[in-house]
C-alpha cells in the first residue's frame, strides 16, 4: 500500500469495520475487548479515544 494520508486509509477502509478513534489511530471494531471511559481496548493494547472521533465510534457500534 502506497503511503496515503490517514484520512485517505481511512476513507478505504470503511466497508471493513475500521474505524478512526484518534488523529493516529484506525482500529478493526470487531477487535475491540473493551470501552472505558476516551480508551479502547484490543487485548492488552490500550489506545486512546480522540474527542472528535468519540461519537462515530459509538454510533457504528451501537452505544448511544
């Protein structure tokens, strides 16, 4: 893969449950273990929630 702006691998992922958390992060949502408070959870690796990415999460898993 090219190197492409993260907005752009963003934009490409989508249709696979990736979504953006944070300026610098795109995560496989079906990988998330756990939600706590502006963190995410996959396995052991604790990421976090940026506060303009927060509520896309939320809606494309169903919290409201």
């Amino acid at each position: 893969m090219p190197n492409l702006p993260l907005t752009d691998t963003e934009e490409l992922l989508a249709p696979y449950k990736m979504v953006r958390i944070h300026k610098s992060y795109i995560v496989n949502v079906s990988a998330i273990t756990k939600i706590e408070g502006n963190t995410v959870r996959i396995n052991d690796q604790v990421l976090p929630i940026g506060r303009n990415y927060k509520e896309t999460l939320f809606q494309l898993i169903g919290f409201n």
